[in-house]
C-alpha cells in the first residue's frame, strides 16, 4: 500500500520536557478524509506540526510518500510545498502587513507572477467572503476574518496535503459553512485532507477514517463509524456521541429501525432509515 504521509514510532516532547506524542503509527492514503480528534491536550496540534516538518520528532520517523522527511531547509521548503497546514489559531500565521500581502505570499514564493498571484486571490476571496478585506491591515481584522485570510492562505497554494487544524474555529455559521464547502471540493479534486475538531457529528458526516488521540498515544484508527458505536471507547477517550448516533441508537432500543441498520452520517441517511 502507498500511503502519501505516514509515520513509524513517532513521539515527541517540547523543549520544557512536556511529552505530547508517544509513538504514534498513522498511515494516510492518498485523497483520504481524515479527521483526527481528542481532548484538549491529547497532542493533535503537536502531531500536525510533525507531519509538516515544523516539529522534528525526537524519536521516530515522518514520511511524505514514503520518503523520511529531509528537515534541511531546502527540504523542507519541498515539503510545505505538498503539505500545507492551516493553524489552530490565526495569529500563529499571519504575518504580513495587508490581507492581500498575506495571502500573495505563498503563492510568490512558489514562482506566480503578481498577475497571475493576483487573479487567485480574486478568486479565493470571493469565495471565501474576504473581497472587502484585502487592503486592511491584518491586526485590525477579528478573530473569525483572520482565521478566514489564513485559510485563504494555504487552500490557494492547493498543496496535495492539506492540514486544517480546527478550521471552524472561531468562525460564525454562514462562514463555516463556506469553509467546509471548500474542503469538500478539496477532497473532491482528490487532494488529501486531514482536520482536527471537536464536532463530531462534522466528524461522522465528512471523515473516511479517525484517529483517536489520548494523552498522547493513538487509541483509535480506523473507520468513523466503528468508533461512534464502540460507546466504551468514547469514554475512555472522552468523546461525544454524535447527535445522529444517539438518536440511530434510542431508534434501535425502541424499534424503530433494526438493530444493525446501515450507520447513517447525516439527518439525511437517517431520516432515510425511518421511511
Ligand atoms: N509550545 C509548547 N510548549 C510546551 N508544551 C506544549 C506546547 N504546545 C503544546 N504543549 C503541550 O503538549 C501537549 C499537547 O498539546 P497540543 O496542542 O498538541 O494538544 P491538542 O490536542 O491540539 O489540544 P487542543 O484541543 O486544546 O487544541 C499538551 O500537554 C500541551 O500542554
Ligand atoms: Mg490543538
């Protein structure tokens, strides 16, 4: 099997001597969906900043279709190229002084010239609602537009990998929802998206497959709905059932549908259950 980012032992500890990953084994096929969750703390952010080579992990190895990470600098500039990362938190990445500025960076770095930078950004921004912004500073934006500029950022490089971590954070309802519209048609032009998050029933409706992280340690990998009905490990990791499953599970108890129905991942499928 050819897996597109994978890692073999992988742990990890800050420069205070915090652990935050203990031999972690992921492998993630290519145009895979895969969300990776846990508690506060449990180490997803830390693991993602493995996967891009911005954390070099102390044990253990990152691959990028199959090849060890080279963490020179040309190397790692190679990488970021195919594995793209959206942080958790907007200040952590924006660092130019306009909106425009922000987003053109990458995108200037990697060879566009300013039209050509230009007629993406146009586009991006459209989509994602920040026409009005371009020429703002960025310290003058609010949280959920600087979080927006920053997704703008990295989905206009379109890396094959791309990291999202927390993507609706901070963002109201119209502009999450914009943003999962995006990186639906990110997984629909067969790029690989990999996204932490504390929604789970996000999680069950988009995600192929999950990874589980406890206090630093994976204890789940598999399929979605093997996890959202295993309900002991949902304790043990301390996860919410998704709402659907709840309801999925009181439909069974009363009758309603037979035990051993099709999972459904939205109101959709369930509601197709009932009729
Ligand atoms: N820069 C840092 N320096 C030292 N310790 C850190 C640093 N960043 C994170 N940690 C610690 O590493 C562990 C994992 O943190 P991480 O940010 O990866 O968790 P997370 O799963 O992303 O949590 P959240 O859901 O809150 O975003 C935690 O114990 C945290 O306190
Ligand atoms: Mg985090």
């Amino acid at each position: 099997m050819d897996y597109i980012i994978n890692t073999k032992g992988l742990s990890y500890s800050y420069h205070n001597g915090q652990k935050a990953l203990f031999d972690v084994n992921i492998a993630i096929k290519p145009g895979e969906k895969t969300a990776v969750i846990g508690s506060n703390g449990s180490g997803k952010s830390t693991l993602f900043l493995c996967l891009n080579g911005i954390n070099k992990p102390q044990k253990g190895d990152v691959f990028f279709k199959g090849n060890k990470i080279d963490y020179s600098s040309k190397g790692l500039l190679n990488l970021r190229r195919s594995v793209g990362i959206v942080f958790q938190n907007p200040d952590d990445m924006i660092f130019s002084s306009s909106v425009r500025q922000d987003i053109a960076f990458g995108l200037l770095n990697m060879g566009f010239s300013n039209s050509q930078a230009e007629e993406k950004i146009k586009s991006i921004s459209k989509f994602l609602n920040l026409e009005g912004l371009l020429d703002k500073p960025v310290h003058e934006l609010s949280g959920g537009e600087k979080k927006r500029v920053s997704l703008a950022g990295v989905m206009v490089m379109e890396p094959e990998v791309i990291i999202l971590d927390e993507p609706g954070a901070y963002l109201d309802t119209l502009n999450a929802k914009t943003v999962y519209k995006i990186i639906d048609s990110l997984s629909q032009k067969g790029k690989t998206v990999i996204i932490s998050s504390h929604n789970m029933d996000f999680v069950l409706n988009w995600a192929d497959s999950v990874i589980v992280l406890k206090e630093g340690k994976v204890v789940f990998n598999g399929r979605t709905e093997d996890l959202f009905l295993n309900n002991e490990l949902l304790n043990f990791a301390v996860l919410d059932e998704p709402q659907i499953i709840k309801i999925y599970n009181m439909l069974i108890n009363k009758g309603v549908i037979e035990a051993g129905a099709p999972v459904p991942k939205n109101i959709t499928e369930l509601e197709m259950l009932i009729k």
